[in-house]
C-alpha cells in the first residue's frame, strides 16, 4: 500500500510539468477608449434608455500564461473611466467615474497563424476612486456625499486579435464589452455600468516553458 500510495504525488508532478510544456508567460500593457454608459431603471420599474456614451481613456498591464493548446489564463489592473450623459428638463446631466480595476479571467486563442483571434472572459472587481455629477453649470463630489456606491463587479468580454512579430514581442487589438452587475445606487433606483472599449496593447515574453525534450 505505501507505493502506491507514493505514486500519485509522483503522477501530480509528471501532470504538472507535462502541462507546462510549450507554454509561455507574457507581460502585457494596453490602453484604448472607452464608451460607458448606465443601464438604469427607475424606482417604479420602468428603463432609462436615453443616456449617451461617455468617452474616456483606459489602460491596463497584465500577465498571461498561454498553453500550447490555445488555453489561456490573465489576470490584470488597471484604470477605466466610467459615466454616461442625459439631457433632463433641457438640462445637461453628467456622470464621469474613475475605477481601478483587477481582473481574472481565462481564454482560447486560435494558435496557427502570425495573425492569432482569440476570446475571453474576465470576472472583475473596481474600486471607485473619483465620481462627479454635472448638472448644467453646477458639480457634485457624489463619492464624497456617499450617494452612490464606491465599488462594481462584473465581466469583461473580450475578443481580439493579437499579431506575433517576433517568439517574444507580439502586438494586439482587443474590444473589451463592459457588464456591470453590482447596482450603483443606494436608493430603490437601480443603476448599472455599461459599455465597451477599443484597445491597443503590446505583449512581451518573459518565461518560455518547455520541459518536454526531442526523441
């Protein structure tokens, strides 16, 4: 009984290093622009659909751990702007929100060509570091009057594109679709952030794992 019980961490590391094989580990930067705005409803159930996009800036740096057989794993942090616009009673009212992000997600990428499409999906958390409300000339600190709820949560879906030009230097293009789920509001409104994002990044490799040896 003792050998075998003394096979299976034996078996878990073979498992472990033969995963590893042909792997790779990069580091990534990207910034882009983002068009947010707010799903919201009223405290009688009924949808605003009237908000305009807000247009800002994001960016973010990352690690990627990518599996020879398209398989990915990313974890990032970075900074988004958030908001949305409406034209109430001939009044301009504008939301502009700052989050600093952290992101965990896996993927699959289509590992054939230079030219390599790929999709994942990223649950995220934000912490909200500013918010104002504009409404006409006049603007609110609403993260300091606590009128509205200092962290999101949701998922980042993104497709994209990513070119290799080298084994260690690869460029990307990436649309990053915004789901918040964690309501804003602390009334019986309900406000949620929306909206995507158009970016450029770069990867780097940092770490090349290939364990495997040819016969």
């Amino acid at each position: 009984m003792k050998v075998h019980f003394f096979k299976f961490p034996l078996l878990f590391t073979m498992l472990f290093f033969a995963s590893l094989a042909k792997a790779q580990s990069n580091a990534t930067f990207d910034a882009g622009q983002v068009f947010s705005t707010f799903k919201f409803t009223d405290a009688q159930g009924v949808e605003e659909k009237k908000f305009s996009n807000n247009i800002s800036g994001c960016f973010s740096l990352g690690y990627q751990y990518e599996h020879y057989n398209g398989l990915f794993i990313r974890a990032n942090l970075g900074m988004r702007k958030a908001g949305a616009s409406i034209i109430f009673d001939e009044t301009n009212v504008n939301w502009n929100i700052q989050y600093a992000d952290a992101s965990l997600g896996v993927g699959y990428m289509l590992n054939k060509w230079r030219l390599k499409p790929y999709f994942s999906v990223s649950p995220y958390f934000g912490y909200m570091l500013k918010a104002n409300q504009t409404i006409g000339p006049d603007t609110y600190d609403i993260m300091q009057n606590k009128s509205i709820k200092t962290t999101d949560y949701g998922l980042f879906f993104s497709p994209g594109l990513k070119m290799a030009l080298s084994n260690i230097i690869s460029f990307y293009a990436e649309y990053k679709y915004i789901l918040g789920l964690q309501n804003l509001e602390k009334s019986d409104q309900k406000s949620y952030n929306r909206g995507f994002s158009i970016n450029l990044g770069i990867s780097v490799a940092i770490i090349k794992y290939n364990y495997v040896t040819s016969k």
